[in-house]
C-alpha cells in the first residue's frame, strides 16, 4: 500500500491534465465565439490595372438621328384635281421621273392650239417670203431694163416699192413664227406647273393625296403636309446636339463611333464632316451646336431607317497602350479602394491621363495587377475591411 506521503503526489498530474483540458476548451470556445461575431468578408468585384486604349470623346448630349443627306417635301407649284399618282409609298424612283400629274386638259388643249398656230404662221411665213423673194428679182430686173433704157423711172418705183412692202410682210410672218412658239413656251410652262417629277433618286417615304382629291400649295407661312416625301436613301449621317463647352475642341475629320439603338452592342464607324458655325439655344440651361457625322462606310448605312435615334462619340484623342483601369472605379480626388494580398481593402491615390466614360489612364501611383475594386456602391465596402472576390456564375 502506498504510504499517506505518496498518495497526493499522484493526484496532481491528473489535476492538472483537467485544468489543461478545461483551459483548451474555454480557448475553444472562445475562438468559436470570436468567429461567430466577428463579421463575415465583403464580396467585391474587381478589375486589375492592365495596358490598354484609352480615349477622350465627346459625346452628344441628347439623342441624335439618322438623316438623308438630300431630303424634299415636294409639292406642284399649282393647286388643283390629282389627275395622276404615278408612285406607291416606298417605291425607288429615278430622277425625271414622273411622280404625280394634276388634271390640266384645258393647259395641253392651250399647248395645243399654240403648235397649231405655230404651223399656220411657219405656212404664212412661207407664202410672205416667197412673195418677197420673187417681187424683190422683180425689182432687180426692172432696174435692169431701165439701165437699157426700156423702163419708165415710174415702173422701177412700183417694183421697188412692191419689195419693201413684201419684205416688210416676210419679216412680219416671221415674227408671228416667234410669237407662236412663245405662246407654246407659256403653255407648256402652265402645263409643267401641274407636274411633279423625281428632282433625284431616291424613295417614296410618303404621299398625301389619292388620285381625284384636291391638292392645294401651301401659303406662304403656313406648312401644309407635302404631295411627295422623296428621300435619298443612299447618303446618310447623323446628326446629334454636342454641348457648347465640347463643341470647341472638336474639329473636322475626326473620327466618331456611332451607336443606334435599335442594333444594340454594334457600333459604326463615322467621321465629322461639319460643325454648325452657331450655336442653339433652345432652352437657357442647355446651349448646343449641331455636328453631322457621316457614315465611314456606305455599306453599313443601307440597312439604317431616316429617324433612328443615334449616339456619337467623337475622338478627340486617344493613346495605345497604357495602363488603365474602369472609369467607375475612381473615387472623388483621384483614389481607388485596392484588394491587397491579405485581403484588406486599401485606399489608394493616382495620378489620372485621358478619361472617357469607360476607362481612366493611369499616369502613376498604380502598377500592373492591381486590383482595384468596381463595387464602390455596395454596402460595407471602405478602407479596411475584408474582403473577398465575388464569383462570377457561368
């Protein structure tokens, strides 16, 4: 048996195994406890500094249109009863072509009356200078026969006299030619007012009118709808409104990227070919200068509609390669949260280049592979918390 002396020896090892064990388990759980309250790692969504394009643009600040470079609103000089619609709606016409044609049989009964009279006085003509021509040989051999003394001076008078007064009728019939064919200028003047014809190629975008309806001119003032919308569909630009602040560093040639919205994620290439030399103050807060910019490729226009809503921004000048980052990452004064190795978000200052919508230049204060953070609008994302990258379902 061990002695009394012995026996607390051995109890105290076991003793201080179980207040080892209980210590391990208050750690335990206070571990537990720490990672239960302390908060949970923000996701973000990140974009690495990495070389790239980057552009300063102007863009307009409203919507801009497709336009036809040639565009008429065709009506005839004269009001009167469509006689004639030559065209549909949407039907390619060639310059001269007949379009439409008001009822004008009393202007071609007119023209032709005047060709009528044209021919009789061209036949009366005829009649006075043959007259003239023989009574004038007349005259001439009568003078003849008086230099050899067979002809009183009284007969060379009448035979004279006879050549002027039949001359003076050639050339009145003559001028009735002129006159005729005047009166048939002035009637087909009257006739050509009642007709519409094509001044280009292009296409029918509208008509108002059907054949029997009355077409009345507008009055000087006031616009009415016109006959014929022609439209040349070949050329085509946009126009679009830039603020009077940018208008200023735009210049022609440049070269644009337009966007339609109705072929979304596409853009076009285009180039400025003019700049409005005023600009439009159609409200006092918004002051504008109109700049048209034309298609780079004419192919690319044909399957463009007059009137689609269109976007331009015009390159004012860009710089290939250099380090960039989104646009949407910098924060007032130049900085950037960046995601360091230890997963700490860190607040950071550069110093920025060229700058458009999309993305920044990077002139210094960044290096390549930074991680810049692009959720600045989430909540819990500032300067020193966790964080952790969100992953992106495919």
């Amino acid at each position: 048996m061990d002695s009394p002396q012995t026996a607390p020896k051995k109890a105290r090892p076991k003793a201080r195994r179980r207040i080892a064990l209980a210590l391990a388990l208050l750690i335990a759980v206070a571990l537990f406890a720490i990672r239960l309250t302390r908060p949970a790692p923000v996701t973000v969504t990140v974009a690495e500094v990495q070389p790239g394009r980057v552009e300063a643009t102007v863009s307009n600040t409203r919507a801009g249109s497709v336009t036809a470079c040639r565009r008429a609103k065709l009506a005839p000089p004269a009001g009167g009863r469509i006689g004639t619609l030559a065209v549909k709606k949407g039907q390619r016409v060639k310059a001269g072509q007949l379009l439409l044609e008001l009822w004008n049989d009393d202007f071609v009964a007119r023209e032709r009356v005047a060709r009528e009279q044209l021919q009789s006085a061209r036949a009366h003509a005829r009649e006075a200078c043959t007259v003239a021509n023989t009574a004038a040989a007349n005259a001439h051999r009568a003078q003849q026969l008086r230099d050899q003394g067979f002809l009183s001076p009284e007969g060379i008078q009448r035979s004279q006299s006879e050549a002027q007064s039949t001359a003076a009728a050639c050339g009145a019939a003559t001028a009735q030619i002129a006159e005729a064919e005047a009166r048939i200028g002035a009637s087909r003047a009257d006739t050509e007012r009642t007709v519409l014809r094509a001044p280009f190629d292009g296409i029918v975008a509208e008509l108002n009118g059907e054949v029997g309806e009355y077409l009345t001119p507008s009055p000087p003032g006031i616009p009415t709808l016109p006959a014929v919308d022609l439209i040349d569909d070949s050329c085509l630009y946009v126009s679009a409104p830039i603020d009077e602040v940018d208008a200023a560093r735009l210049k022609l040639g440049m070269d644009a990227r337009i966007t339609l919205d109705a072929f979304r994620g596409r853009h076009f290439k285009g180039t400025v070919k003019r700049i409005a030399p005023y600009v439009l103050a159609l409200e006092k807060q918004a002051r504008t200068a109109e700049v048209e910019v034309h298609f780079t490729d004419t192919a690319d226009a044909k399957a463009l509609l007059i009137g689609y809503s269109a976007d331009v921004d015009i390159i004012v000048s860009a710089r290939d390669p250099v380090l960039r980052i989104p646009t949407a990452a910098v924060m007032p004064g130049n900085r950037v949260l960046v995601l360091g190795n230890d997963g700490v978000l860190k607040e950071a200052g550069f110093t920025p280049g060229l700058s458009n919508w999309a993305f920044t230049e990077v002139a210094s204060g960044l290096v390549k592979g930074d991680r810049i953070v692009t959720s600045l609008d989430r909540a819990g994302v500032k300067a020193g918390v966790k964080a952790e990258v969100e992953v992106l379902k495919k």
